[in-house]
C-alpha cells in the first residue's frame, strides 16, 4: 500500500507507539529516549 505510514515503535520493547505517545503504553519508557 502506498502512502501508508509506518508507525514508530518503542526503542525497548517494539509495542508500536500513539501518535502523541510520551511513553510506551507497554514498557512506560519515555518516548524519544536512547537506551541506557
């Protein structure tokens, strides 16, 4: 399919993410963050 967009995951977990997500629903790791 074009034009679809491709959701952002979580960089810890993978759970694919909300559009407006500050945080994994899944793991809570804030969104935007590195990896330790």
């Amino acid at each position: 399919m074009l034009g679809r967009m491709i959701r952002p995951t979580c960089v810890r977990c993978g759970e694919p993410l909300p559009e407006d997500a500050k945080f994994c629903p899944n793991c809570g790791f804030p969104v935007g963050s590195p990896l330790p």
